[in-house]
C-alpha cells in the first residue's frame, strides 16, 4: 500500500520550522502538518505572502523572517529560534540566471546549499527530532561535484548544472549529516528527500520564454504539489522511517508516484566527498557543528 499523508499520527504539542513555506510543496506541507495539530514557523524571505498563506491555512502557525541568500540573516533567525523538533529544508531556486549572494556565493549554490548548511548547523542544538532536507532527482544532472570551483570562479556558468550541484550538495549534506550524528550517539537523525517534478514556480524564474511554458509541461510528466509534498512529510513525521534511505518518488523516473526507497546517483553516494563539501561549506559559512 503506498503511504498517505492520512498515516500522519497527531502532532499536537510537536514544532516544525519549515523554509519556503509560502508557495509551492512548502505551503502544501504547512497546510498538512497544521492540520495534524503541529506547530509551524514558516521561516520565509517574503513574509507578506507567508502571513496570507498563513491567514489562509490557519492552526497554531506565525511567520520569522528568514533569507537564505545572506548569512547576516541566517544568523538572526537562528538567535530568534527556540526549542522545536523538526527542520524541513524546503526553500530552492532552479536554473536562475547568473548572480551572486549578498556573501558572493553563486546563488543557487548558495541559497539551495549553503543556506540550508548554516542554517541547520546554528539551529542544531535546539532541534529534537529531526533534519529533513529536499534534494531532487536532478542531481544525477551533473556528472561531477567541482569541489574547487563550487563557486563558479573559474569556470561558465551553465544554470542546469548550478542546480544540479546545489541539489547534489543537498543529498551530500544530509547523508554526511546522519553519518556524523550516528558517529556522535546523537539521537537526531537527518534524512534526504526528493519530491519528484512538479508545476510550482520553481519553472518560472529563468527569465527566458521558458517560463510561459515550463509549468504547463511539467503538469504532463509530474504530479501536484499536494502529492510532492509526500516525501517531506513521510521523512518528517513517520517515527521508523530509515534515514539511510533516500527517500521519493520512483515512476516516470522519479517524476511521480508514491513515496518509496529512490535510487541516486553513484556520486551522491562518495563518503570522501561528503567529507570535502562538509569541510568546504564550513569554511565559506564560518559555521561550525557542535555534535
């Protein structure tokens, strides 16, 4: 039997922080876990949207101000953020123009990645449960990780393979993340996701004629944001789900269909490199994990 957000046990005394909640999967999966009786923080850079979102949804659910292109930012939500249990890595750009961060990161690297990297590593400490960070089946798009350039210094820009990178960095990160929480006796665990394809306005941001057609064809091959959402809310709530499992949809070649346990790409699974990134995004971050 494929699994149904209905399996969602009751939630009520349980806190969730969840990045780019306003719109796309992260709106479908505030709408669900609020549902449940869970708390929300929709940590968001438009916070004018996230509140009607909220108004909208309604439940026990308040915006925080949060934008993942500028580490200053970063750190001031952290230093706002008690105690809650669970972080949902949702937030993304895809295949974006060139441009660079406030911290001069490549943007889609830098907002996708790094921003979820500082992030995650300044709020550890007050996070209970669990780390839920959203990769994507793109991320077999990219035949190498250029762990010396990551920041397009030396190399053209070619906007597929930034956000192949940045979401190949995210199954790294959240791979090399569990392996460091086992390795410390941590009781957290950290698990990678990917939601399929799906029409949100992530196919609407590349500033080309792409843009007037891209939601429509993806509406072809994907399926709704509602069943994209699956994967984050499985990986989020499901007490013995296995965080060692990458876990999504798997039909249309990974486009669509239940969640289950999803193939990913030979690279995404070299520990070494798992090992370099992580090194790597503390360096630019200053942010250091404290297991």
């Amino acid at each position: 039997m494929a699994w149904k957000p209905s399996e969602i046990p009751d939630l009520t005394g349980r806190t969730f922080v969840i990045t780019g909640a306003n719109g796309g999967i992260g709106k479908q999966t505030t709408k669900v876990l609020a549902g449940k009786g869970a708390t929300i923080i929709m940590a968001c850079r438009n916070t004018t949207t996230a509140q009607q979102v909220a108004d909208e949804i309604g439940g026990d659910i308040s915006v925080s101000a949060l934008d993942l292109s500028d580490l200053s930012s970063i750190r001031e939500f952290a230093g706002r953020t008690g105690e809650f249990d669970v972080l949902i890595n949702n937030a993304g750009l895809m295949n974006i123009p060139f441009s660079r961060t406030r911290d001069g990161f490549e943007t889609q690297w830098g907002v996708n990645h790094l921003g979820h990297f500082a992030l995650t590593g300044l709020l550890l400490d007050r996070i209970g449960d669990r780390v839920v960070s959203l990769a994507s089946v793109a991320h077999r798009q990219t035949p190498k990780l250029w762990i010396d350039d990551l920041n397009y210094e030396h190399r053209r820009y070619q906007r597929n393979l930034a956000y192949a990178q940045a979401k190949l960095s995210n199954l790294m990160f959240a791979r090399e993340l569990e392996r460091r929480l086992t390795e410390a006796g941590s009781t957290k665990r950290s698990y990678a996701v990917h939601p399929g394809v799906s029409a949100t306005d992530l196919f609407t941001r590349t500033e080309t004629l792409i843009d007037k057609v891209a939601k429509p064809a993806v509406r072809l091959i994907g399926h709704s944001p509602a069943r994209a959402a699956h994967s984050s809310l499985f990986a989020a709530t499901m007490p013995d789900a296995d965080p060692n499992t990458y876990w999504g949809p798997t039909k249309w070649f990974g486009s669509q269909g239940p969640v289950e346990p999803s193939p990913s790409s030979k690279l995404s699974q070299d520990r070494e490199m798992w090992r370099r990134l992580w090194e790597e995004s503390e360096r630019l971050t200053g942010v250091t994990y404290k297991f």
